[in-house]
C-alpha cells in the first residue's frame, strides 16, 4: 500500500501522467434511433414548412387580401387541407414553443382567420373565411371556364379564318384555272374557226371549179333544160321549150344525166314514168344556174 501510494505521489511530484485505463470512463453505447413517430413527423413538417407555402396559397392569400408572416401563413395552409390543428401540431408547423405558437393562433383568431373548436383542445378555418375561400374558388373557376371559353372561341375563329383563307385562295385558283381555259378554248375556238373558214373557203373553190368543169361539157340543150326547170316542169313542157319532137331521145340523152349528176330532181323518184312527172333544180342545179349565168352561157 505504501509504495502504491508513493507511486502517486511520486507521479505528482515529477508530472507524469497517469495510466488512461484506469482514469476513462466506461463505454457508452450511441443513442437508439428515435422511433417516436410523433416527434419524428413534427420534426419533418418543420423541414417541409416552406414546401406547405406552395404558391397556390400566397396567390389565394393575396385574392383574400391577408397579410401573414410565414408561421401564419404555414398553419393557414395546414388548416386548409386539414379540418383541425392541435397545439401541438401547431408547434410541430411553426418550429416555436408553446407559448409563441399560442400567440400566433390568438393572432388568427383576432383577424377571424381561425377559430378555437374546443373539440380536442383544436384550431380549424372560420365560417367566414371557409366562405371566402368558397368564393374565391368559384370566381377562379369561372375565370378559367372563361378563358378556356375565350381560347376555344379564338381558336375557333382562327381556324374560321385559314378555312376562309383557304376557301379564298382555292376559289382564286379556280377563277384564275376558268379564266385560263376559258383563253385557251378562245384560241383553240379561233383557231378552229379560222381552221373552218379555210377549210370552207377552199370547199367553195373546189365547188366552183367542179362546177366549171361540169359546166363545160353541158350540152345547149341541158343548159336549156337547166333553165326551163327552175319551177317543175313536165317532159311535154321540156320538149316544147326547146322545140324538139322526140320525147325518149330527149329524156335519155338530155335529162337522165342532169338527173346523175345531181341537177335536176324529180316528184316521183320512185316511179320514173309517173304520168304526172315533172323535174326542178336542186340546190346544186340551181348553182350550175347561176355559173352559166355568169360565164353568160344563158
């Protein structure tokens, strides 16, 4: 015990330290996780108060013209989507003591934001203000059926508008493709026209060629005959007017070929020998007319 003893005192004397395994308190195990769900929850909305502010809430706050501080606006958002808040709640929302927190919801309570329920010793929303909030809501929703109704109405009248543009534009289009064809059927019929006269121009000069030539090899009795039957005229007149006697010979040699020719014509082409038969000019023995005519053959 001695030299335990002068061991001590001889380690204060020279200021040696002592051995730590005898001087350490024993080991303490760490703290167990916290299982407490209330404390666990309230710690949680207190990080997430400025997540509770969502901007929905300041912009429902400034359309109810309130002006509160964080904490205040914290529970109004709480209480909002909740019927009810405990002080303890309450705390747990604001992060304060008891005794600030009180004098928060007495705060609401004087602007008549809240109301005490005394139900579980519990705050909720005033008539008053649940009413507010309903009207607001309900302007906020005819706002927006308003303004949906003014988007599809501008739209509607947008799409009016390129449908009119596009009904424009396709009836320009179309005038413009008439008025094309209607200039390419000018020039096609004007060409066509220039085309038949032409064509008729020259027909009428091979007609008065063919006539000439026909006209050429008449006989003075056929030119006569051509002559006395502008109006019908019987076989017995034909002979008188050309002061021959032989009725046969003249009606063989004479008057059958003006027939095939296509001058004359008769009454009765189906009965040749019709007692009543007369013969005229056709439209071309009158042209034959007119040739000898002018060449003064008549």
């Amino acid at each position: 015990m001695e030299a335990a003893h002068t061991g001590t005192s001889a380690s204060v004397r020279t200021g040696t330290q002592p051995d730590r395994r005898f001087c350490e308190r024993p080991y303490r195990q760490p703290p167990a996780q916290i299982t407490n769900d209330r404390t666990r929850f309230s710690f949680s909305i207190a990080i997430l108060k400025k997540q509770i502010i969502s901007p929905a809430v300041r912009d429902l706050l400034g359309k109810l013209k309130l002006q509160l501080d964080v904490d205040e606006t914290a529970l109004f958002s709480y209480l909002k989507s909740y019927e009810s808040v405990s002080l303890p709640m309450a705390k747990a929302i604001t992060g304060k003591s008891g005794e600030m927190t009180s004098g928060i919801l007495a705060k609401l309570e004087d602007i008549q934001v809240i109301k005490f329920t005394g139900y579980k010793q519990a705050w909720s929303l005033s008539e008053d203000m649940v009413l507010q909030i309903d009207e607001v809501s309900t302007d906020q929703a005819t706002d927006q059926a308003t303004d949906q109704a003014g988007v599809q109405e501008t739209m509607q009248a947008t799409m009016q508008a390129d449908q009119a543009t596009k009904q424009a534009h396709s009836l320009s289009e179309g005038i413009a493709q008439q008025r094309d064809k209607r200039e390419t059927e000018s020039e096609t019929d004007q060409a066509y026209m220039h085309e038949t006269m032409q064509a008729t121009m020259q027909a009428q000069e091979d007609k008065k060629q063919e006539i000439a030539r026909l006209i050429e090899g008449l006989t003075q009795i056929q030119i006569g005959i051509i002559r006395t039957c502008i109006a019908p005229t019987s076989t017995k007149e034909i002979v008188q007017s050309q002061k021959l006697v032989n009725r046969n010979h003249i009606r063989i040699r004479h008057i059958k070929p003006l027939l095939e020719q296509g001058i004359l014509l008769m009454e009765y082409p189906d009965k040749t020998s019709h007692p009543k038969q007369r013969y005229y000019l056709s439209d071309y023995g009158k042209e034959v007319l007119q040739a000898c005519i002018e060449k003064r053959m008549i």
